[in-house]
C-alpha cells in the first residue's frame, strides 16, 4: 500500500504529466511569465465553467477578497456579517481594511453560516455578508441572497473551499458558487480541489462594471499602462500557474468525483459507528468534499488523532479555536459562549485524509483503523 498522505499532490501531478510539462514548457519558451496569453485565457474557461461574465485572477484567495471589498467600496467602520468557523483569511482582510466582523454561528450539522442567525446581527452600520462555502459544500445562498436584497446588503461569497460546487433553487435553478453573490472569490492553493502549483486566486461577478474595476484594482489601479484610475495593489496570477491550472481544469470535475467516492467509501464505513458522525449534506447543495470532517464525541477526538497517526494516518483539525476567540481578534469584544455551535465543533472536528488519489486499499485501511479505536 503506498504511504497515506492528507494531500497527494505528486501522484496527482504524474497522472497528468505530460500535459503539465508541455504546458510549463509552452510558457518557458514564451518567456511572458507575467500576464502571458494563458493568463487571459484561463479567466476565460473558468468564467465559462462557472456560468459567470467575468473571471480576473490574481495572485492568492486573500488577495481576492481584499479586492472584493474594495471594489463595493466599503468604509471604515462598516460592518460584515460573517462566520467565526472558518480560516483566518476570511477576517483578517475584513479587519485590514478598517471594517468590522461581526459573528453569526454556523449550522452543526453542515458548519456553514446558520442563515436564521443573521437577521438579528444586521444593524444600520451592516454593508456585506460573507458566507462561507465551508469543506466544499455550499452555505444556505437561496435564504442569504434574500436578507441580503431586503437589507439591501452586497454578497461576497468565499468560495475557497467549494469550487465546483452546484446549488439548486427552490425554482428548479442551479448556479456554480461563486456565481450567486455581487462578486466570488476563491483560491488556487495547492491542496484545494483546484490547486496551482503556488499561490493564486480569483475574483467572479456577472457585474462587468465591478469586472473592469476589479482588473483594475488588482493591477495597481491601471486602466492602460502607466494610467491609474483608483488606488489598487499589485496581485497577478503568474503565467506559468495559470497554464498549469489550465490543464487541470479539464480534468475538474474528475477530480470532485474522485473526492466524493472516497467520501462514500468512508460514509459506508463509519456511518453508523457509535461516538462518530459523519458529514452531513444539505438539500440543495452538492458536496465536492474538499475536507471530509468528522464530528468526534466524547472526548476522544485527540486521543483518536493519536491513534491514527501511530497508524501511519495523517489527520488534521479544521479549526482548532474559532475567530472569535483568537488572539488577535479579542478587540472586537467577543467570547467564550458567544458562538457555542463554533465553539463546540472546535473541540469535535477531525478531517481524513481526502484527496484525488486515494485507493481502496488506503480508503479500507482508515476505515479499519478508525474502527480499531473504538473497538481497542
């Protein structure tokens, strides 16, 4: 059995090589490493495969959410609802350019933004709601997209994790996430179901004013060259990854295939296993599985991350203490018991191993060895 690994980028890698390769050297030969043809190209294809009018690239997920907010043109003191459930960077821009995060607890069952929280949060001062398409399914979006047209409030969605992603209607309509707010953003992060070979991301919206002025503020704020129309950054998606990416979009939905069978070789296995739960799926919502979290009970969830590394079994712990309890945060006023549902799944959740590349025998040897804990 080869080595388990939480993410296998290299046999990932070598199944496609030789289009990888070709693509690499295609851009080496070019020499037009910064905004070359593949570039343009690329936002082309995945605008296409979402089903949205405009796709700009830029170099990271975090860069595109800073872009997002600048691009509705926030201020500072205004106020974002979000998730205290999720990594850093969902916040951490919000808090970056002067604005305020303010809370709402997730779903315990899906970890997404409990949309019949929101309401109650929405105050004068409220701008935008981030959610969140946490693991690689989407948050309530029919129900968030209508608090938001009441309150009249922008939509950022932070499609990082759940790219890919189908959400259905209640009118029999199906949209891309990404594809439903004002503007998306997303990350090409290696180990994400559509991961670059370094960093990368981008932003989406079916806006073109908000498209040109998002190219733009990711491009020094340039309309043409030495020409500045507003106060933007510097943050381009590399040629090379963008060729790189390319390719691998064209084996896209392969991949999420691939991550909903293991998905489903877990369930069978350890779905009824007493102590463990396992992910949950929402009615309107496909699940690509960028993580497949467990809920652990009982107290155990270290103690079994323990007992599967001794196994050889990589896990991890998506999130290990909410947002509102970190460090850095603890301006914004918020504390222990705030957010329970956050808070208790910090102290429950362990993610499997889940990747394109795992086989039965590696996907049979987990299952065993979760189940050889509870029965030690």
């Amino acid at each position: 059995m080869r080595k388990i690994k939480m993410v296998d980028l290299r046999t990932q890698y070598l199944r496609h090589k030789a289009e990888i390769d070709h693509a690499i050297q295609d851009v080496i030969d070019s020499t037009t490493f910064i905004k070359g043809p593949a570039v343009k190209n690329f936002e082309q294809e995945l605008a296409a495969y979402l089903g949205t009018g405009h796709c700009i690239a830029c170099g990271n997920g975090t860069d595109a959410l800073q872009a997002a907010f600048m691009a509705i043109e926030l201020k500072p003191g205004d106020e974002v609802i979000t998730t205290p459930f999720t990594f850093i960077a969902t916040v951490e821009v919000i808090k970056l350019l002067g604005l305020r995060p303010v809370f709402v607890d997730v779903d315990p069952d899906t970890f997404n933004l409990n949309p019949g929280l929101i309401e109650p949060a929405v105050t004068e001062k409220t701008k935008a709601i981030v959610p969140v398409h946490l693991f690689g399914q989407a948050a309530d979006m029919e129900t968030i997209l209508n608090l938001a047209d009441q309150f009249g409030l922008k939509v950022i969605e932070d499609n990082a994790q759940a790219l890919g992603t189908s959400y259905r209607f209640s009118t029999g309509q199906v949209k891309k996430t990404g594809a439903m707010g004002q503007i998306g953003c997303t990350s090409f992060f290696p180990s994400k179901n559509l991961g670059a070979f370094g960093d990368g991301g981008a932003l989406f919206t079916d806006d073109p004013l908000l498209g040109k002025k998002i190219a733009s503020l990711v491009n020094h704020g340039m309309i043409k060259k030495y020409h500045y129309e507003q106060v933007g950054f510097n943050s381009r998606l590399d040629t090379m990854q963008a060729a790189i990416l390319r390719v691998k979009l064209r084996h896209f939905d392969g991949y999420n295939k691939a991550r909903q069978a293991a998905a489903k070789a877990y369930d069978e296995g350890l779905s009824n296993l007493e102590g463990v739960k396992t992910p949950q799926r929402n009615s309107f919502s496909d699940h690509i599985f960028h993580q497949y979290t467990l809920q652990v009970s009982g107290g155990v969830r270290d103690d079994l991350k323990t007992h599967l590394h001794e196994q050889g079994i990589p896990s991890m712990i998506y999130y290990p203490v909410p947002l509102h309890m970190q460090e850095a945060y603890k301006d914004l006023g918020y504390g222990k018991g705030d957010f329970p549902i956050a808070e208790e799944l910090c102290n429950k959740v362990l993610s499997l191993p889940m990747h394109t590349e795992l086989d039965d025998d590696q996907l049979k040897y987990i299952v065993s060895s979760v189940k050889n804990f509870y029965n030690k």
